[in-house]
C-alpha cells in the first residue's frame, strides 16, 4: 500500500492503469492522452481537494502521472477510473482523546461506487466486512421528527459529511410494537455498515408523537443525541395534509378539504383531534420526551430555513453533533428547476431529493390560517422557552 499525494493505491501503477483504463472501462469509452501540466494546473484550481476528496477526478489523474514520471497520462471520464483509488480524509474522532485524530477512508468516492455501497447490496462477504473493520453499529443520533418537517432533506444532507452514514430507511423500531419485540440485535442490523469512527444516524418522524418511544431510546442509550426539525406549525400541518391527500387521489379516492378536517364544524374552532394539528403542537411531544433527556441532548432545527439557507443549520448540526466542520456551500447548490437546494458529494456525483419533496401545498382559506396561527402561538412561545431557540413564525 503506497501513500501518494493524499490517496492510498492498492497496486502498482502498472496494474492500476491497465485494470482500470483497459479491463475496467472498456473498449466504448474514448481514450485521451492528458498534459501533466494541465492536470497540475486543474489540481491547482481547486486546491480544497484534500478537505475531503473534492477535485477527486484532477487529483486521481494526477497522482497516476506523478506515479509513471511520465509527461502524459491515458485518461478517461468514466468514473471507473476511481474504484482502485481509496481516498483518505483526516477526521476528528469523537470517541478518542479530545484532541486524537482517526484516519478513515473517505465515502465521497465510495457513495456510489464504494464499498459501503456495495454491502447495503449485500454483494460482500463477513471475510470481507472483518477485513475492512466494517461495523454495524446502533445510531449515536437520531432524527426523531417532525413529520414533514424536512427530515430526509435533513438525512441526506448530514450524509454528505464523511463522518456520518445515514440508515436510508425509516426503521420504525422503537414506534411499532412488532417490531420492537424483535429486539435491540435485529434493529442493530437494520443500520448500515460503517467504519467504527463513524457515527450512524437514523431517522423515523414518528418517534416525536408516540408515547412509548421516549423510555425506549432511553433504555437503548440514555446519552443519545436528538435531533427535532421543525417547521412553521400551520406550514407543517397543511403540508402533512397535501401528502395525504396525495395519496388519496392516487387510489382515486375522495378526501375532506384541509379546512374542514381542521377545524370542527360544531364548535368552530381548531380540531385538535385532526392529527395534523395535534403533530404541530410541539411542546406537548417534547415534554414527554423531557421526562427522560435533559434539553442538552436535544437539537432544533429550523426546517423553514433549512429550504432556503441550508449550511448554517447543516453548521449547528455538526457542532451538536461533536464533528469537526466539513460541508461546506460547494456541497450545496439550489436547482431553479426543482426549487430548493441539491447535494454535491463530489465532482462526479450529484444528488436531488426525490420529486415528491416540495409538493405544491392546496389553497387554504386565510381565516383558517389565522385561526391557526393564533392557537398555535401560545404552544410556540412555550416551545421557544423550552429549547433555548427563538424561531421566525408568525
């Protein structure tokens, strides 16, 4: 295993560029012949490379020329090219000394292509998982609600830092009964494969409203991180309802209007049996929740501002969460088309939340809004008080 220029390369330069340009890539990919002086200078625009393996591709072609001292290099855009490169990020450990550093290999490349990627495939063996210390290990933070308050958006941008590796389903454990029985091994082995420097985080929006779930994360870990992303309670509820209603419409079934599922039409006022309303009442669910952990081991997130400015939630997220800062705005670009914020992992791979985020909410009468916004209020201010963490809603 030879070190050169940040990465580890597995075999000699040699087999490494026949492998991958000839054997790996295929004959259908056009071949060019690429100046070490221009790979240089593009390794040079973009010096940032080594913070996490940005510039992969530069940086990959340049260390092969740097490897044969020759002064081109036969190159190529698939992103084959990559897979016998192990990219190398330096990370602060959160379970060493307060100041050691854990050196692991880095996912940016590996999303895709990699090995983790591989075994949520299931395509390696346990020979194979003993080999690269890949663990299964239980999440250290979970992102236990609100429902539609941008928990997978949240999911998926912690996942861009390397330190982190996302469960890519809701795994409902401690929220079903059936489940639960099942027991803390099997809920282990739901969670992706990770290098034990790395900290798994889950997420289900239901554990925020189920009764049972705060005493049972607290008999799993007691010290756990939680983290609560909210939006704006009207914005949130009307949103929980245009999923359902969503859902309806596709079964070609017919459903009540938002206005009169929220508000009772005996008495006029807000509905609070209407689970879209109860969900918005927060400080109701986070103080059950409080019977259990201290407000220390929680986190807000502000979903509303996480739409339109994303990084400095992402920022008070990695704080919380004990991880030195490494995403940064280039991990994030807003699409016009889609009309919020996409993910960038590296120069090869890109990634938007699913078309199904963002639904175009119904119109809502605006008496109804504000009689919301107005039993919502004393619930928010009371929220504020709790958290530590004063939001812009109405």
């Amino acid at each position: 295993m030879i070190p050169v220029t940040g990465y580890k390369v597995e075999e000699d330069f040699t087999v490494f560029l026949l492998k991958t340009l000839i054997g790996r890539v295929g004959e259908e990919n056009e071949i060019q012949k690429v100046p070490t002086t221009k790979l240089n200078q593009d390794v040079h625009k973009c010096s940032w490379h080594r913070d996490c393996g940005v510039c992969t591709a530069s940086l990959a072609a340049l260390t092969a020329a740097e490897m044969s001292h020759s002064d081109t290099l036969t190159g190529t855009a698939d992103t084959k090219v990559f897979e016998w490169l192990q990219p190398i990020c330096p990370v602060e450990s959160r379970f060493g000394g307060a100041h050691s550093q854990a050196e692991f290999p880095l996912r940016a490349l590996q999303f895709k292509r990699g090995l983790l990627h591989e075994f949520r495939k299931g395509n390696t063996s346990k020979e194979q998982v003993h080999l690269h210390d890949l663990v299964q290990q239980l999440p250290k933070a979970i992102i236990i609600g609100v429902r539609k308050g941008g928990t997978r958006a949240l999911l998926e941008m912690l996942n861009l830092h390397p330190a982190v590796v996302k469960a890519s389903q809701e795994i409902h454990f401690f929220d079903n009964d059936e489940n639960y029985a099942k027991g803390i091994e099997w809920y282990r082995k739901k969670m992706p494969f990770s290098y034990p420097q790395q900290i798994t985080i889950e997420k289900s929006p239901a554990y925020f409203i189920t009764e049972e779930v705060p005493e049972r994360i607290y008999k799993m870990n007691s010290s756990i991180k939680l983290l609560i992303i909210v939006r704006e309670p009207t914005t949130r509820a009307i949103s929980d309802y245009t999923q359902v209603l969503e859902g309806k419409e596709r079964k070609n079934k017919t459903y009540y209007k938002f206005e009169k599922l929220a508000i009772d039409p005996n008495t006029c006022e807000v509905n609070t049996k209407y689970k879209a309303v109860r969900t918005s009442i927060y400080t109701k669910h986070l103080e059950r929740w409080l019977k259990y952990f201290p407000i220390e081991q929680f986190h807000v997130v502000d979903g509303d501002r996480l739409i339109t400015e994303p990084l400095p939630e992402l920022q008070l997220v990695e704080k919380f969460l004990n991880l030195p800062p490494r995403i940064s705005q280039y991990n994030l670009y807003f699409n016009a088309t889609r009309g919020f914020y996409c993910l960038r992992f590296n120069i090869i791979f890109n990634k938007c939340l699913a078309g199904s985020k963002g639904r175009i909410h119904p119109e809502v009468d605006p008496s109804v809004i504000t009689k919301l916004r107005k039993f919502f209020h004393p619930f928010n201010q009371k929220f504020y008080q709790i958290t530590g963490r004063t939001l812009n809603w109405p």
